[in-house]
C-alpha cells in the first residue's frame, strides 16, 4: 500500500477529516492525531506495510510539545501529536516497534517527554552524574517543574 492509501486509510480508522492531514512536497504526508490514537495509527501503518520508523522528533512550541513520527518506505508519512507543556505523557510504541527505544530514550532525556511503557528508561546521551534539568527546553523551569523533572531523569538510574 502506498503513502497516500496508507493516510487515507488513517483517516478512515481513526475518524480523522481531512484537515488533519497535509500533503509535504517530496512525497510525504503528515496527519494530525490525538496521543490517544497514536498505538492504533502505528498499528494502522504496520498493517499498511510502511514498516520502517526513520525518527522520532520533539519540538517545544509556546505552551505544548509535539511529536513527529516520521515512517518512510518509498515516501514519507509523519505522524504529529501535541502534548501538553505541563504533562507531557503518551504510551510508548516500543511494544509495536523495539527500536523506538532510542528516540522515545532521547525525547524523554532531552525534553522530560514520558514515554508510558518504555522498557529501557536509563539516560542514553547525558553523563549518569547530569544535574541540569532537560537541555532542550526552552523555557526556565520552576523549582516544582525541576523536582518532577529530576524525579524523571532519577528513573532508570543505575545505583
């Protein structure tokens, strides 16, 4: 199946309109979905026969994050989720896909993302010893925000 069956089909499942989804020059496609479609939209895909996760990406707006994930097989379909700036919480994919560990691993160490579900929560880029908080957001965090924060970064830990 190609891209643009495969996004059809997407919108199809989870009930999405068109206006959810927009056609990128090059040959890609992202759609716009809820967190709580993603585990549903991956499996879509899967069935789809578009099997390889290229990335996963993060990006701080004004008052959220989102999140692209980004398939390719011959052409690109991206699939785009905010998530709120004060809980930034969705289901891992790595039961769907194990080698999402990396990138959910790298979301969740660069911009304190929680990935529910993610089998392997040790830091992956930071020295075991980083005390700065996450080095990819933009905003200056305050001293509740920092202790959940380092609360997440403390999870996975090896003692």
């Amino acid at each position: 199946m190609n891209t643009k069956k495969t996004a059809n089909k997407l919108r199809d499942v989870l009930k999405l309109d068109k206006s959810t989804s927009k056609q990128i020059p090059f040959n890609e496609v992202k759609i716009t979905i809820s967190k709580q479609q993603l585990l549903l939209a991956v499996k879509t895909i899967l069935k789809s026969g578009i099997w390889h996760l290229s990335a996963i990406t993060c990006q701080q707006l004004e008052d959220d994050f989102v999140l692209l994930y980004h398939f390719w097989k011959f052409s690109g379909l991206t699939l785009q989720i905010r998530l709120d700036e004060k809980k930034p919480q969705i289901d891992s994919i790595c039961p769907l896909i194990p080698g999402a560990e990396y990138y959910e691993r790298e979301a969740r160490e660069m911009f304190g993302i929680e990935f529910l579900g993610l089998p392997n929560p040790v830091p992956l880029l930071l020295p075991d010893d980083w005390q700065g908080g996450f080095p990819m957001r933009k905003k200056e965090r305050t001293n509740h925000d920092k202790s959940e924060g380092d609360d997440l970064q403390q999870k996975g830990k090896s003692s």
